[in-house]
C-alpha cells in the first residue's frame, strides 16, 4: 500500500517535535497529522481512522502512557511509537511489553524514525491481516457447527423414522 495512505497522528505539546515529525514524515509520502496533546488526540481518534500514532511520553494535561492505554483499548489496530526525551531503558521495554511497537529517544529521531515507522506499519498490517483471517475462521468453525448441528439433527429423524419402521407389528395379510 503506498505511504499516502496511511494516516499517521503526531501527539506531542512541543509545535517543533510536531513540525520535525510532520515534516520528515511528510517528505517519504506519509499522511500526517498533528495533535497538540492527548485530548486533542482522541477527539482525532473518535472522527477518524489511524494507522500509527506517534505520542510523547511527558505533555500538559493527560499523559501519553495515559493515552496509550486508551488507543491500546478502544483503537487496537493502531500502532503506537513513544517519541519522548526520556532515556529510560525500564520504561522503554516497559511500554513495548504493553503493546507499544516502539520507543525512540528525540534525540535519535534523525537516525531512527522513518525506518521505525516503517517497520509499525508492516508490523500494524500483519497484525490486522492475522486478525481479519482469525475472524473468517471463527465465522467459518462456526458455519460448520451449525451444519454439523443440521446434519446431527437430520440424522436422528432419519434414524426414528427407520426404528419406527422396522419396529412395526407385522400386518397380518392373512
């Protein structure tokens, strides 16, 4: 799917994170968007579908570990990158064990982030893909227990109706 598909949702209260981001995102022919804080973010989320959003850890009001659990909840095919200059190892792994697919410090974002980005969005498309086929099974395990169902119940009126029959009283023809 070409880049200009994909919608991507920049969350950061820093307007020159957000212009850095939206820019370099912008020039390898991403959709971008931005959002000044979480708020802002979800009232995007509830109007319109997003692909990966890319969220600051430390802004005004909510908080982007707040807001993630909220997208991870109600937007589960979004993949979500923390852009945040908060070095912590602990709460990099810790965000990732929560379903986060990344964490970059800004100060890498140069040297990281389109290929990261890349990388959320063919991990964002597997996810959606497995998911979809995970659907078509359920609906189909369950066509066929209701056909199994059907069948079952075919059988037992065909197997009375040859009980009922060969358990008749001979008529007398005499």
């Amino acid at each position: 799917m070409p880049h200009n598909a994909r919608q991507i949702l920049i969350v950061d209260d820093n307007q020159d994170i957000r212009s850095l981001l939206k820019l370099t995102l912008v020039n390898q022919g991403y959709v971008c968007h931005a959002a000044d804080g979480a708020e802002a973010a979800l009232k995007f989320f509830s109007e319109r579908s997003v692909d990966l959003a890319l969220i600051d850890i430390v802004m005004a009001g909510m908080t982007g570990l707040s807001l993630f659990k909220q997208i991870r909840d109600n937007y589960p095919e979004t993949a979500i990158i923390f852009v945040t200059s908060i070095d912590d190892m602990e709460l990099a792994l810790d965000t990732v064990k929560q379903g986060a697919y990344d964490y970059i410090i800004k100060s890498a974002i140069p040297d990281r982030l389109v290929e990261t980005v890349e990388q959320a969005i063919s991990w964002r498309d597997a996810n959606v893909e497995r998911n979809r086929r995970l659907g078509d099974l359920q609906i189909l395990s369950e066509n066929q227990v209701v056909t199994l169902s059907h069948n079952s119940q075919q059988y037992n009126i065909s197997n009375q109706t040859v009980r009922r029959t060969h358990c008749r009283a001979p008529e007398d023809t005499t």
